[in-house]
C-alpha cells in the first residue's frame, strides 16, 4: 500500500479537493477527502497523448525497442501514461513492420505507456497533405485495410472524400480502430455524412482541414457547428492563443483533445530533421518543410497543457478532461482517467507552475524531478 | 382606448403568454395575461431595419417625400415600425443632401418609422467595398464628418483600418452616432483595438470582412470572440442556414440583430437595377454586379423572420430580440420594442405561420392584410 498524501487531487468528473490516495496492486485503492486547502502537488490523472510521431530523435516509422522504451522514458517526463506512436503516409509494408513491431512491444511487456497505434494517412487528400509525403497518399480499399489493420490500431486519421472511404469503415468498425477526419478537404455536407456515419472526432482541427466560410461552412464550419470532438496541437504556433481560446468557449473542455504532433525534433535543439522521407527545419522550436508548411511540431506535452491553461483560464478540473479523460473516453481505454476508487494508478504530481514533479504508471514511480 | 385581445405576447424579456394589450394615447396602457392557451394572433414589438437601402423601385440615394412615404407604407406590410434608410458610399454633397432630406421628412410628421440614417461608407476599405462604388470610397477626416454628421445620422459603417477612423469616434460619439465595423478587411487586433475602443457592433456579418484563419482570427474570428453585436442578413442567400444557426448557438439571440440590407429591387420582380450607380442584376431574388458579387439583397423583413426561425428553431421570444429589441437596445431607441406598459404601440400581429396580419405605429392601425 502506497499513499500520496496532501495533494489538490483533480478528478475529471468529481471536481477539485484535497485529499490523500491510497495505491495497491498498481490501481487506486481508495481516495480520502480532507477538510483542508493546504496542499504541496496537484495529482491529475496521467496525460494521454492520441497523436505523436516521435521526439528527442526517436521516430514511429524507424523504431527499436530501444527506441521505444527511450521514447517513453522521456515522456514520463511530460507526466504522459498512454499515447499512440503515429504513423505518417507510407506504403503498406511499412505501416505493417511498424504495427507488428508495437504490438508485439506491447505484448512482450506487463505494462507500459504504448497504447497502440495511430495511422495518420496514407487514405488523406492530397490537397490538404501538410507535412505529408505526395508519394505516399492513395485511396482506401477494403483489401488493403484489412491486411494493415489489427487491434494494435487504435485510431487512425483519413479524409472522408478520398475513394474508399465509406467502404472501409464497417472493416475499422469491426476491428475497433476509431476514425478521424484529417487531412481532407471535404466540405460541410460531406463532413455531415462521415459524422452521420459515426465518425465524430477531427484531427489536429483545425489544420489542414477546409476553412470556414459563410456559405460553405466546410470542416472548420463542421468541427463548430457538429458534436464533434476534436485534437488541438496548442503549441502557440499552429493555433493563435485567442484562437484556442474561442475554441474552447465555443466547444467546451468536453470536446477538445490535446495532443503534441510531436516529432523526432522535439526534446532536441534547433537543426535538421527528417519527416516519413521530407527534409524538416526547425528553427526556435518551429517545424517546417522546405516551403515553409509546419511539419508537425516540438511541443511536449507538459508545455501544452500549460499553454490551454495560461490560455484559456480553464478551470484544473477541465485540464484533466482535455489532457486524459477525454482520449480515454474517446478510445475507449479502460480504467484511466479518473482518480477514483479501482482506476490505475496513472497518476502524475504537478507543482503549482503545472511543472511535473512525479510520474506514476501502474502505480510505479516512472519519474521524479531533481 | 383600443384592446388587442387574445393574443399571444412575445415580449423580449417577460416571454411568451396569452392576454390581452390595452392601448391609449399611441402607447401600451397595460398588458392583462389571461390563464389560457388559447390564442388566434402572435404580438410582437414591430421590426425595426438598422440597414436597408431601399425597396419596391425606392432607394436612399434618390429619394422624395411622396417616394419615403410609399417605402414607409410597404415595410408596414413587413411588421416594420422602425428603419434607417441606409445610403451609400457617396460624395458628401450627395450625403448631406439624403440626411437633410430625411431629418426633414422626420420633423415635419408627428410620427413616422423613418428613424434616421444609416451612413453605410464611404470611409471604408476598398478591398472590401462589396458592390460599393470605388470611386467613392475615401479616407475619414474630422473637418467632413463634422459637415456630413447631424443629429438624423444614427449609424454610420466604417472600416477600422481606414486612415483617420480613430481621430472621427470621438465627433461621431458627441453626435451620438454608432459606430458599425465593415467592409474591413482588419485583422484580429485592429478589430479589438477598435472594439477596445467602444466601436462594439459589425455590419452585416461575415459579408465583407476578414475571414476566419486559425493564426489570424480576422473579422469574423473577432465577431466570434469579442462581445460584438451583429447584423445579419438571414435570407438564405448571404449566409448558409447552418451558418446562422452556428452562429445562433456561439453568440446568441442577444448578440444578433437581423437586417434586410435590401435594395430598391426587393419587393420587385427579376430584372435589370442600379445601386449607387453600380449596374444590378435580380434573378431568382439574388441581386449581383456584373462580376458576380452579392450588391444587397431582395430580402423582406417578414422573410427574414420566418427564415431565421426555421433555420435555427429559436423562441418567438429569441425572435423579438433580433428582430426588434436588440436594435433598439443597439441604438439607444426610447420606449419601444416591448410590449409591456408605457411602451410605445408599435406592435405586429402575425399568424401562426408568421405572417403579418396587422401593424400598429403608435396604437394606430397602418396595415392590415386582406
């Protein structure tokens, strides 16, 4: 039995308090409420990050095992407990070596902080590719996702105008990989029908998606004006403050996912990288292509959950939502999430400056700060 | 003394309930709710147009007494009690000339809807001028504001970027003449610098101002995020219905006032039209110059009401405020756009399917329908 004492726990769904937490067999045993405002550390559910390409040199697409453990090593450091290696566009031989090399990863450990897997393209629309490479994207059929999917595949970003689309989804669905409109061009009305169609989460939103308009809401106009849930990359670069700002009052904490779009830059210095093939710059933690489109981004995940909260001025209670709850809810991913009775024990500790202080997985501690 | 009787009452702000309106002396002398469900005619406070320039072969620019007179009758027709004749970009011999002619016309009857003017440019940006005549188009100065303001000139559309717009508020504030954002091309921080300034309103918005980008907010992210009050043109052609209604559930029905902006050829059929000497086609009710660009719209005021509730399900009471109360709230209009004792009697009875039935300008009937 282990106790994490004197802390401002913060549960997505109770609210604020202070209080201790009991651990046992690396799940929450018990949570007691204390009639006191006197805390040192915050304790919210561990950070879950649904969308990562790589960072402090390590990459999905070229991965050891070393490599891997590394990657979550360091992202202990940023108090994250689950996330999902993502692909970028690439041929089917790839996408295959990479999830076979990450479930047997996942397999082969007792626990660990790889999730699964998330396909970002290659079925995306070629006008909205961003950082992706041309060579790669294609339309969707139901032979190839059949042979490139399996249950390491958690989610997996396509745009709903590419061929095929609609023709795979009943494949996903069976196979319970989650959808996600990205990279599309689609407009409203076509936006409508895959969110009609049960694909009700938007990726990265609201880059390299169709801009608003008066008359042609587009998928801007649909991430708006739809239930949809969406990622946001709040790096400070992709998305203006005041633009995150009005997202979250207009859609709520309830509907926003925070994720890093991090690549193998992040966590390293300023200098040349390389993104599925494309020559990468980064330049004062900016990522971009030769033309100047951003490639991915250098953000950690620490540092995004302090931008939502400097701003927006969400309550910590929302912070939990945007940064665990509700990936955890979105893919279905049991037993995390809350700080509450008989959840895991994937805990992280922040100072008052949202600073991360200790990590647990499993109940483990898997980082302490100096 | 006059008895409106089993009515349903709309009032903004008490809602929605069956009675009886007394009427004495040109105002509501009291307001008797009955216990009862049972009701033939919805009353509301009469329309007010903060921005039409004409309709039925009348227009702002070149207008006579006997031409006002027939424009005044007609909107009655549409449940309008109160409107601003709104001109054009235009010399300032030509807008002396409207506002004279109009303050005129207004003192020498004992009452009318004519409420006062509505500058709509010239001290606008030309990239953004819509179908206003470029040649027209200038920048603000105090010495011709002073000249062209009275105490008729009630609003007035500037765009914010235009040189000499901030060293024109404080003239326009003494004369107590609003300040409408539009036809701007600004980006996010001038349209809050302007808002900053107390400029809280947008002309017919998104038309004719910056659209949304996700680095730069521009005009329509700045009517989203700021406390902006808007008009809108709801005729279906200017704006998406699910445009509307997105913006119905961002802002809501406190934030919105609708707008005709309509043109002399509304209440006219198809054809060949001419606004501010810019060549206008009308088909199928859409008016455009030869480019394509929307020049104003055919849209009636009753249209516009029946088009805003299908297209966003709002109250009735919702509905008093935009198409009235908010209006006047907007410009600081005494004693009306209630019904509720001491009011003002200007009053619209429509059936259950929102058409106007009877119009009541200061307790007298001025249309009935047949």
């Amino acid at each position: 039995m282990k106790k994490i004492g004197n802390i401002l726990i913060v549960d997505p769904i109770k609210g604020e308090f202070v209080g201790n937490v009991l651990v046992d067999g690396g799940r929450i045993e018990s949570v007691i409420p204390k009639n006191s405002d006197v805390y040192k550390y915050i304790a919210m559910p561990g950070f879950i990050d649904l969308h990562t390409h790589g960072c402090i040199g390590k990459d999905t697409m070229r991965l050891s095992a070393e490599d891997l453990e590394g990657w979550e090593k360091f992202l202990y450091s940023q108090g994250v407990t689950a996330f999902l290696p993502t692909t970028v566009s690439a041929k089917k031989e790839d996408m295959l070596r990479v999830s076979k090399f990450v479930d047997e990863y996942v397999h082969e450990r007792a626990y660990t902080s790889v999730y699964g897997i998330h396909y970002e393209g290659p079925y995306i629309n070629i006008e909205k590719k961003g950082a992706q490479n041309s060579d790669m994207i294609r339309a969707a059929t139901t032979e190839e996702i059949r042979e490139v999917i399996s249950s390491v595949v958690k989610l997996i970003t396509m745009a709903p105008e590419v061929e095929g689309f609609y023709d795979v989804l009943t494949v996903l669905k069976e196979n319970k990989t989650v959808v996600s409109l990205g990279h599309t061009n689609a407009g409203f009305k076509d936006m409508r029908r895959a969110f009609l169609y049960g694909v009700n989460r938007i990726t990265h939103f609201p880059n390299a998606i169709k801009g608003l308009h008066h008359r042609e809401l587009g998928g801007v106009g649909a991430g708006l004006y739809l239930d949809f849930e969406i990622e946001m990359i709040v790096d400070g670069i992709h998305l203006a403050p005041e633009f995150v700002d009005m997202i979250y009052r207009i859609k709520g904490a309830d509907k926003i996912m925070l994720i890093t779009d991090s690549i193998d830059a992040a966590g390293l210095e300023d200098g040349k990288y390389n993104l599925g093939g494309l020559d990468v710059t980064v330049k004062n933690g900016k990522a971009t292509l030769p033309d100047g489109t951003l490639a991915g981004s250098t953000l950690l995940f620490n540092k995004a959950i302090k931008n939502f909260k400097k701003f927006t001025n969400c309550s910590l209670r929302e912070l939990a939502k945007v940064s665990s709850y509700n990936a955890a809810r979105n893919l279905a991913i049991e037993d995390v999430a809350r700080i509450e009775e008989g959840y895991k024990a994937n805990i992280v500790l922040l100072d008052k400056e949202l600073n991360v202080i200790r990590t647990y997985l499993n109940g483990e501690t898997v980082y302490e700060s100096n």
